[in-house]
C-alpha cells in the first residue's frame, strides 16, 4: 500500500508542464521586465543605452538586412548582451570568428582589425563644446569577419541574430519598453567564476572518513542527573555522584565517585589534548577567524553562561601559535599560487631574467580611516587567475615601546634585549602603499619567481613611480582600475554641484550624476581598446544626453535599426522620432563638459584600455578588516594574523583554515567539514550568479531606483541635516 501510494504521488509530480508537455528548454527567446528581473519569452538583441535602460544589443545582421554605409560592427568586450560570452581576464590575441565571414557591404573592406583601425572620418565637431575629435557618426563603417589580431581581452560573439528578428516600435518609451534578446541560461556556464576556478585549484583536501564527532553543550544538571542513574561497576549500587575540579579555562576535569564504596569510578578531562587542550586552541583561533579579542570572547561565553574560557596570558600565547602556523601556510599558500601562475602565463619578460611574467593589481589598505593608522598593508593580487600572490604588513607604532621602560631607566637594557619589537615602518601612514609595494616587487623573483611586468593601481599613492625604475630592468607598465575611472567622474560631478549649489541646485540630481557616470563607464567598456573610440562614443553618449528637439545632437550616436539611441532607430525604420526628454540641460552642461574632456585625455584612456578593476583588491581588504576590526586596538601581530587568515580564505576558500589547524597539531572536525562544505557551495553558487548578465543588470536597475527614491524623499523632506545648519 505505501508502495502505491510512493508511486501515484510519483506520477502526480512527474506531469508535463505548461502546454507543451515538458520543461522549456535552457535557450530560448526571453524578454526582461526590470521591475520583477525576470525573463519572459520573447526575441532577440539587448544591450544597456545611456539612459540606463535596456535597449537591442547590436549584431550582426543578414546581407540582406545590412546598411548602405556598411556591415554590422562586433560586439566589444564587456559590452552588456546576454548572447555575448565575455573573456576579459585572457591575455593575447582574440580567436573568435564573427559570425563566419559576414559579406560586406559595398562601402566597406570585408576584413579589418577590430578598434585598432578607427578609420576616416568624414564629420567633424563643428561648434560643439567639450570636444576636439572627429565624429563618427557618418563615418564608413567596416565588415568585420574575424577578430583573430584584437589585443588584450577577447569577446567570443554568439547567436547573431539579423535586423530583422527586432520588433521596435519607435513611439514607445525608453523607460518603459520591454525589449527582446535571445538568452541562454547556460550562456556563462562555459566560463566558471574566478572563485570556482581558485577553489579547484587550492582547495585543502582532509580525510573525510577520520574525523572527530566533536563537542556539545550540556547542562551540568542533565550530566548529574546521568551520572546518579548509573550503577558502580563495584558495588552494583545507584548514586553515582560527579565531582568537577575547575580551575578556569573550557577543560574541566571530571570525576565520578561511588558514595557507597568511596572508590573513584571515572577520571579525565573533558577535553582530549595535552598542557594545551584541543578546545582551547580552537576557540582562540576562531576568535581570530570571527575578529574577536580577548574581552569579546569573554563576553560571548558569558552571555552562553559558560565560565571564562581561558586566562588572558593563555590567550596571548596561543595567539602567537596562531599567528605562527597560519603565516607559515599563508606563504605556501601563496607560492602555490605563484607556481599555477608561473605555469600559465602566457605575457612575455621584457627585461633579461628568465622568469615568467604577470600583471598584478595592487592595492594599500589600512587599520584607520583618515590616514592616521599606524598599520598599513599592501596586497598584489594575480590580474589572470586572482590569487593573491604577495602581502605586506608595515607597522610605525610598537605598544611595547610606549609603555616599556626608557632609554634613561636602569631597566632598559634588560627589557630591550628581551622585547621583540613590532615596529618596521618610520615613515607616515600615507606613504605605508608605496613602501610596502617596493618590498613586494623586491622579492617577486626570489619568492616566488615572477616578475610584475604589469601595474593596476588606482593612482592614490606613489607606487608605481617607486617601482617603476628601481627594481626591474625594464620600465613597468601602468593601468588604471575603470571604476576608479568611473568615480572620478561621480566625484567631479558630486564636487561640481556642492561648489555651485545656485546654479545646479536640484538640476543636477544624485540620479542625474548616476546617469552621466554610467554612460562614461559604459562607452569606456563598449569601445575598448580603441582610444579614439572611447572618446568619442564618451561624447556620443554625453550629446545624446544634451540633445533637444530644436537641436538633436545624435551625430556620434551608432546609426542603424538596433542603435541604442532611439533618434537613430528611427531614422533607420523611416518614422518621427519621439520627443526628447533631455537629461543635461545647457546651464548644467556648461560644468560637465569640462569634466568630461578632462576625464578623455588620450593618456587617461590609454591606460584603462584594458577595462581592468581592482574588484579583488576591495573584496580582499574587506577581509582582513572583518578579521581585525577597525574599530578595534591592534598591534601588528594581530594584523599580520588577520591578512594571513584572508589569504588562505581569498585562494583556498572556507577549506583553508583547515591547513592552519592542521599546523597547530588540532584535527579537522566533522561539524567543521559539514560547515565548510555548505559555504562553499553558497559561496560557489553566489559566485555563478553574480557574474550572469541578467543578475548585473538587477543591480543596475535597483541602484538607480534606489537613488530615485532617495531623491525624491530629499525634495519631499527639504532639507533636515547639515553640519551646523540648524544651530540657533
């Protein structure tokens, strides 16, 4: 009967779904409703216009359907378009064909290498402020049918879909249109996250058929409770009595005692381990895991109800074991890294040792805000694979020093040949990033048999200037992180209208800057590497942006029926284009166009070419300081535990902790394996999603309808804070 019943529920849940009998398969038509985020069938072609709308993705279209002025134009990297599957961390020549040798059209070459040929133009900025460049608006454009000599990142273009496929009224709204692509769920599944790809390089493996059961919290009262029930093994009689001989600490030492007999029946700790019991040594090290001193541990067990687990002495000198064992396996860590690294790279040395070479981005990030710290770290992150390769800790500040006797005091040289100072750093905090990026660079061969050749770097300190000529025979090169790029122009823009409050005032809003900063952004991605390119589109954008009915400005906008720009879609399909509902007024643009051409400069782009971010670099810092609070006393000890722990966390995931317990002679426990294995898999499939196009233009969308709201409840609210703004 239970089998039958098993069976009928079996067939129940096994029916054909919807009307066609059976799941929809994993690539179909969607379309995207960026109020819900979700797909819905539909057709081809999206891509992200400056607005921050979703419009059809440019692809190459049927010979039929192509322009007079010429064939379709690739898809760049990074360019937004759920059909394109973006390879932006691999070096060298691109290997994607496009679309199969497209024919072209009469006005253009059928071949040409993608944005290293900008090609003539045949328009000109004529009394437009803010830019010398040629237009290309009317320039002829070229057939491209391989991408096989493009330098740096490479596009592998998929599901070309024709001109034709696009359904685009013209009337409808940019904010509101529902726009077709063709999507494939596993679009991304051909290139896994960096974090999946670190994890089955360095993950630790442990025996998983040996481990420990582990510990639980009991009562005492159930443990008395237990013991009286039981029988002496000697006399047969109940009344088992347990005695505890606590002298601090999470071991105690259990007796239990016959009263009728007076014979001891049972006696040990309540921990295995020796002079250091092994729950001792775990507690201290998830302390240091979980960013809690000494007090903040004491506080979490009092609150459990559990005696003070250790002596604070006791803390300080596991503290140092700890410090110890996850430095040692932190440096092997990193020269594993740095031996995969030596292994794949595929950059050419441009100086004479015979080492491999690499592009690192490097980063300083500090134990205090507002340049006052007396610890600074600089961290050199693998641009390719993402592993952190080197770190270091640079310390101006002993407490030892300030608190121990003085050179005057007869006890000085007794205390000083015993102290062991945490001091390696004279200079000031802000120059704590370029020294610590001199000694990285100074052991890149020696440790780990490498060279630098490449620089990312935000530009905040000397680093690079330092490094430049004083380590390598050859000049290392600089980029620059395109966030960073991008919040220069959000903060110039933010800057602008603080300074010129009665001019901008509520015309350049916090959504407005948000705008003008993801059209810099976006056409900075989408024209890469092409400098000329990038500026011009950057300009297209911005007159996109500017443009009135009285005076359309759409002459660098892309022409054609799939043109993110409506004006030209419209021009394409023969119908009125809409009215325009233009974002930069003429008394706001007279302050963005000086920002705009200040943020173009050749040399500017040129080193954001390769459309690189120092992403890693934030996420690393963000776990050292979880690690060591900022708001938080530290010596350098403690930092130096932190940032080691964030190493084997960064390269090995939650699994490489387990190599530290294994140097403090502690086994892995069971409930600890289970624990890790349940976060790497969130943290795998958290990974996986995030690098969807779909789940990046959710972001998007829900940051610009926050700032919306945001601004909106500040006109509703007026003003209500201000630094001194309402004393009476």
């Amino acid at each position: 009967m239970a089998r039958k019943k098993k069976d009928l529920f079996k067939n129940k849940c096994s029916k054909p779904r919807g009307k066609s009998g059976g799941r929809r398969p994993k690539s179909q038509d969607h379309e995207v409703d960026l109020e819900s985020s979700t797909p819905r069938p539909s057709s081809p072609g999206l891509q992200e216009d400056f607005d921050g709308n979703l419009q059809p993705r440019a692809s190459c279209a049927s010979p039929g359907s192509q322009r007079e002025s010429g064939a379709c134009a690739p898809t760049l990297c990074n360019q937004p378009g759920p059909s394109a599957l973006v390879l932006c961390n691999q070096p060298g020549p691109s290997t994607a064909a496009l679309c199969n040798q497209l024919p072209s059209a009469p006005s253009g070459p059928s071949t040409a290498a993608l944005c290293s040929q900008p090609g003539p133009s045949t328009a000109s900025l004529d009394n437009q402020p803010g830019s010398s460049m040629p237009a290309l608006g009317n320039q002829t454009r070229l057939s491209a049918s391989a991408l096989g000599n493009l330098p740096g990142p490479s596009t592998l273009v998929r599901n070309c879909q024709s001109e034709s496929d696009v359904s685009l009224s013209s009337d409808e709204s940019e904010d509101s249109l529902h726009l077709h692509f063709s999507y494939d769920d596993d679009s991304d599944s051909d290139m896994p996250s960096v974090a999946r790809r670190k994890v089955e390089i360095m993950a630790t493996e442990v025996d998983r058929d040996r481990q420990e059961e582990g510990y639980l919290l009991v009562h005492f009262s159930l443990l008395d409770n237990l013991v009286a029930a039981l029988s002496c093994p000697l006399c047969s009689e109940q009344g088992l009595t347990m005695e505890r001989d606590y002298k601090g600490g999470l071991s105690h030492k259990v007796k239990v005692w016959c009263p009728t007999c007076g014979e001891y029946i049972f006696s040990d700790f309540s921990s295995p381990g020796g002079k250091r019991k092994d729950i001792t040594k775990r507690v201290v090290l998830a302390a240091k895991e979980s960013g809690l001193g000494y007090e903040g541990l004491c506080n979490f067990f009092s609150i459990l109800n559990v005696p003070k687990p250790l002596h604070h002495k006791t803390f300080q000198q596991i503290s140092s074991s700890v410090h110890r064992s996850a430095v040692a396996e932190a440096e092997r860590c990193m020269k594993r890294a740095a031996e995969h690294v030596a292994a794949t790279s595929t950059q050419e040395n441009p100086g004479q040792l015979q080492v491999p070479a690499t592009t690192i981005s490097y980063d300083g990030t500090w134990h205090k805000r507002g340049h006052s710290s007396h610890f600074g770290v600089g961290v050199a992150i693998d641009i390719e694979s993402g592993f952190v390769l080197d770190t270091q800790v640079l310390s101006n500040y002993c407490h030892g020093c300030e608190v121990g006797p003085k050179p005057e005091s007869p006890l000085y040289i007794q205390w000083r040949a015993d102290h062991h100072c945490q001091k390696n750093f004279d200079g000031s905090s802000n120059a704590m990033e370029a020294e610590a990026a001199v000694a990285i660079f100074r052991r890149s061969v020696t440790n780990r048999g490498l060279v630098y050749s490449k620089m990312l770097c935000d530009g905040d300190a000397k680093a690079h200037q330092k490094v430049n000529h004083n380590i390598y025979d050859f000049e290392v090169l600089k980029e620059d992180c395109i966030n960073h790029i991008s919040k220069r122009m959000f903060n110039a823009l933010e800057a602008a209208k603080n300074s010129n409050k009665k001019e901008l005032n509520r015309k350049l809003t916090k959504p407005n800057i948000e705008k003008i900063t993801n059209t810099y952004a976006t056409n900075l991605k989408r024209s890469a590497p092409d400098v000329i390119q990038m500026r011009d589109d950057v300009y297209g954008g911005i007159f996109h942006m500017m443009s009135t009915d009285a005076e359309p400005r759409h002459h660098l906008c892309p022409p054609g029926i799939q043109s993110w720009c409506f004006f030209q879609r419209a021009l394409a399909l023969g119908d009125e284009p809409r009215k325009h509902r233009t974002s930069i007024k003429p008394d706001v643009a007279q302050f963005v166009l000086p920002i705009v051409d200040r943020l173009t400069q050749p040399d500017l782009l040129k080193r954001c070419a390769a459309m690189q971010t120092q992403n890693a670099n934030e996420c690393f810092n963000s776990l050292i300081w979880a690690r060591c609070p900022k708001t938080e006393f530290a010596s350098r000890r403690t930092v130096e535990t932190a940032v080691a722990l964030s190493v084997l966390a960064f390269n090995s995931g939650p699994t490489g902790i387990f190599s530290v317990l294994q140097a403090m002679e502690v086994p892995v426990g069971l409930h600890q394996i289970q624990h890790s294995d349940r976060k790497l898999q969130k943290k795998l499939a958290n990974s996986d999603k995030r690098v969807k196009r779909l789940s990046k233009w959710g972001r998007k969308e829900r940051k610009r309808k926050r700032l919306r709201l945001e601004d909106q409840q500040e006109v509703a609210e007026g003003p209500t804070y201000a630094a001194g703004g309402f004393n009476l």
